[in-house]
C-alpha cells in the first residue's frame, strides 16, 4: 500500500499541476477529465490487503464483487471504475487520505483473477484497457516510482513537441531517507 500510494499521490500531485496550467491550450480547468489512471493488480489472491484498502478508500475497489466465474466461465479479469475526489494526504508507514483541496481523479482498476506476471499485465494495459480507452499517450509507472509533480507535463510535452516521437523517459532517482544515503553511498551516487 505504501508504494502504492506513493505513486498515486505523485500522479495526483502531477494532474492538480495540469489543472493550473491556465494559459495552455490543452491543459487547464477540468484537465482532469482528459487523463485516467488505471491501475492493474497482478491477481486476486495475491494483492495486498492494505493496497486494496487503498483503493477501497479512493472509491474505486469493492470488497466482494469478484467472483472466479461467472455462467461456468472463468472470468480473466475484475474492472472498477470511478471518479474519486479523495486525494492521498501523506504517505509514511501509513496512508493518510484527505478530502481538502482536491482535483477530481478518473481511476480505473482491473484486478486479474490470476497471477500472469508483469509482462501480461503490460498486454492488459495495451490490449485491452488501451484499445477501449484510445489513447494518445500511456505512461507506465510500477509501484513505489513517485513522479514529480511537473513529470508527466514534461513526458507530455515531448510527444507533443514532435509527433515523431514514439517513446520516452524520465530520470528516476531512488527516495532514500538521509540515514540510508550514509549507510549506502553507492545507491545514493
């Protein structure tokens, strides 16, 4: 749950900067409505518990809808959606939620009913959340990367710069706290 969050509080943070880019053509007011974050958890049996109350918490995941089959089928996959306006306060050794100060955030959750590994988690976000969604542009990030709050408006620009580009990425720096810098030099550098 806790790298959980802290990426959705970083994605969060970066769709609240998009909202105030008030002299953009394309960003600004209800920014919001042009970006879904969709979050693929790798099977049902496997998630994590304080992650799902996470996503419980955003509005977006319901205990006890999944079922394994439904007609004597086996069902693929769980998809919940929702348009949460609950934002991620802080992120420690627990989450805080709050409801202050918030850009709404569309979110969608597709929960495998098997563990298939990340790569068919990938399929999943291209081949089947990317061809209903249709998008123009799909960041992957795992759990536990951050964004800065200005990142994806500058992914974003790159493509939009120059149609050409097909794909992109950023720097990411590893979130150590000053006490493991000093017992681990060679992370930091």
């Amino acid at each position: 749950d806790i790298l959980l969050a802290r990426t959705l509080k970083g994605i969060f943070k970066n769709i609240k900067h998009l909202e105030s880019r008030t002299r953009s053509p394309v960003w600004g007011k209800d920014s919001w409505k042009k970006i879904v974050v969709c979050v693929v958890s790798d099977g049902r049996s496997k998630i994590n518990e304080r992650a799902q109350a996470l996503l419980a918490g955003l509005g977006v995941y319901q205990e006890g809808l999944a079922k394994s089959r439904v007609d004597d089928k086996k069902v693929q996959a769980h998809i919940y959606e929702y348009t949460t306006r609950v934002g991620i306060l802080s992120v420690d050794d627990t989450v805080k939620l709050t409801t202050e100060k918030i850009v709404p955030v569309q979110l969608l959750f597709c929960l495998k009913e098997t563990n298939a590994k990340k790569i068919n988690s990938h399929r999943w976000c291209f081949q089947a959340l990317g061809q209903v969604l249709d998008p123009r542009i799909v960041v992957l990030l795992d759990a536990g990367t951050q964004p800065s709050g200005k990142s994806l408006y500058h992914l974003w620009k790159e493509f939009e710069k120059d149609p050409r580009v097909a794909g992109a990425c950023g720097e990411i720096k590893a979130s150590l706290q000053k006490r493991q810098i000093i017992t681990n030099p060679i992370v930091y550098g």
